[in-house]
C-alpha cells in the first residue's frame, strides 16, 4: 500500500544518513529482510521482526495473483462480449433479411393496391355510366306514368259503372245462393225431423212392444210360483217401470210368494211408487224386497219408507247401490222411519 511503500522509503532515507556506523552494526535490516546496510525503522522495529518491506512483498505478490485472476476475469469477459457480439451480429443479419423480405412484400402490397385503385376508379366510371342509364329509365318511367295517369282518368267511369253493375250482380246471385241454400236446409231439416220422429216412434213401438213382452215374461214368471213362501227372483232382467207397475197390481193377489228379488234393473220412481202402494194393502204376504241397484231416487226411497208405516208383514226391505244415489238427509230420514230398511 502507499503508506507503507513511503514509511519504508523514510526508513530507508534515515539508514543512508547514518553513515558507515550503521553498517557495521546492522548489515542486515532482520532476517528473511533482503536489503543491507538498511536501519531498522526506528518506529518501534526490531531485529527479527517481519520488515515492512517483507510484508510490502507480500501484499504485492498477492496484487500480482489478484491482478492476474482479473486478467483472466478480463479475458473471460472478452471471449463473452466476443460471443455476444456474434449473436448480435448474426441477429442483426437475420433482422435486416427479415427487413428485405417484409419491403419486398410491402413492395408487392404496394402494387395490388395500385392495381385496387385502378379497379376502384374502372368501378367508379361504370357506375357513373349505371347512374345516368338509371336517370334515363327514371324520366322514361315518369313518362309512362303521366301516360298511364290519363289512361285511367279515361277508363275510370266506365270501369267504375262496370264494377258497380258486377257487384250488383254478385249481390243479387249471393241473395239467390243463400235463399236456395236456406230452402234446402228447412228441406233437410223436416226430412231429418220426419226421420227422428218416425224413428222415435219406431222405437217407442219397440220398446212398448218390449216392455209389453218384458210384463207378460214376468206376470208369468210370477204366476208360475207355487207353494207357500215361494220367491221370485227378477234380478238383471232389465225390467222398466211398466214391468214393476204390472208386479205391483200382481201383488195384490199374491198369496204364496214371500221373496221378491228386483235386483240391479232399470226400475224408476214411478216403478218404486207403485210397489208401495202394493206394499200399504193389507193382504199382502212379502216378507222380503230387494229394490237395491235401481234408479229410485230419493222420491222412490220415500215412498216405499212410508209405506212400511201400514205394512206390518215386510221384514226386510233393501235399497241402495249405485244406482240410487241418496243424500245422507234421505237416508238418515228414511233410518228413522223404519228400522227394517236396509242400505247397501
């Protein structure tokens, strides 16, 4: 370091001056110390001791090996810069080859927009040639309207008394089509009138003719039982008012039958009214009635319900079903009249 390079040389200054007794005394400054006739330095050295110069020597090979790794680090640093400055080159090249590629395509794109532009301006003169042919055909078509115009005003009363007597006309036809139309309807409709009735009245002679047949089946059913407490089972055999009406005058010479079963049939109210008043004559011998399953309704209901009031010889009387859809009012009603009335 300087400040030890300029102790030594104060030192070494200081020995010269001493003269030639110093060199006899000290010929050498300290052992390992390569300089003669070299006073100690006279702060505080002592013979023996590492010198100053000694350790200036020392620092300076370590100086040396530290310059010498900083050449290395130096020449290490160049052969990178060296390395780099390849790349950059060659980067450089690469870039000015993509740079000539890319004017010669904007030199290309230049020349197609050269050629647009020409196209563009060819498209614009025909364009202008279209206007004027399109101005052309407007001030023809105005022509013909003014033409057109005056053809109508000529034309128009005529067309106008023309479409007056033909809508006269179509009235008139219409007028005709919808009364034809309205005689055909009233002609079909009395000859579907006249259908309906005849086929009603076919079918009422039918059924008349049915029922009178149903009654003389069971008027003879009935008169063919023999013997005391016979029974005479009718259920399921359709039988209508008419039939439980006949029954019912039947009844009142009935003296053998104790059952009388008219399970599920097509017996109604006016049927139900008269077999209760079968049931309220004193002569009769039914025990048991089963009327459960037929349309009574709760007018029916009550009146075979009342009629238990005078009968004292029916047991048990059956009613209900589906088809005998009672309130629970008539029900309850008909429960207090009599307890022998049973519901299905």
């Amino acid at each position: 370091p300087p400040q030890r390079i300029k102790a030594f040389s104060m030192s070494s200054d200081r020995s010269v001056s001493s003269g030639s007794d110093a060199t006899n005394q000290n010929p050498s400054c300290c052992e390992g110390c390569s300089l003669e006739n070299v006073a100690p330095v006279q702060s505080g050295h002592n013979v023996g001791e590492e010198c100053l110069y000694a350790q200036t020597r020392q620092e300076l090979a370590k100086t040396r090996q530290e310059l010498a790794q900083t050449r290395q680090e130096l020449a290490q640093a160049r052969e990178s810069i060296g390395q780099q400055v390849a790349r950059t080159e060659q980067t450089l090249d690469q870039t000015r080859q993509e740079l000539a590629q890319t004017n010669q395509a904007l030199d290309q794109t230049r020349q197609e927009l050269a050629q647009t532009n020409q196209a563009l301006d060819q498209t614009r003169q025909e364009l202008a040639q279209t206007n004027q042919a399109l101005d052309q055909i407007r001030q023809e078509l105005a022509h013909n309207r003014q033409e057109l115009d005056q053809i109508r005003e000529a034309v128009a009363a005529p067309l106008e008394e023309a479409r007056r007597r033909r809508a006269v006309e179509e009235e008139e036809a219409a007028r005709r089509q919808v009364a034809e139309e309205l005689r055909r309807a009233e002609e079909e409709a009395r000859r579907k009138a006249a259908e309906d009735e005849e086929t009603r009245l076919r079918r009422a002679a039918e059924e008349k003719e049915n029922e009178e047949k149903k009654e003389a089946e069971v008027l003879d059913i009935a008169r063919d039982r023999r013997g005391p407490d016979a029974e005479l089972d009718l259920r399921t055999m359709e039988l209508t008012d008419r039939c439980a009406v006949a029954l019912a005058d039947w009844l009142a010479s009935n003296d053998n039958v104790t059952k009388l079963y008219l399970y599920q049939n097509h017996i109604g109210a006016k049927g139900a009214r008269a077999l209760a008043a079968a049931l309220c004559r004193q002569n009769s011998k039914l025990k048991h009635l089963n009327i459960s399953r037929n349309p009574i309704g709760d007018e029916g209901a009550h009146a075979l319900a009342v009629a238990l009031r005078e009968n004292t010889t029916l047991e048990t009387l059956i009613l209900g079903g589906r088809e005998l859809p009672l309130s629970a009012e008539t029900v309850d009603r008909i429960k207090e009249l009599d307890r022998r009335i049973v519901f299905q």
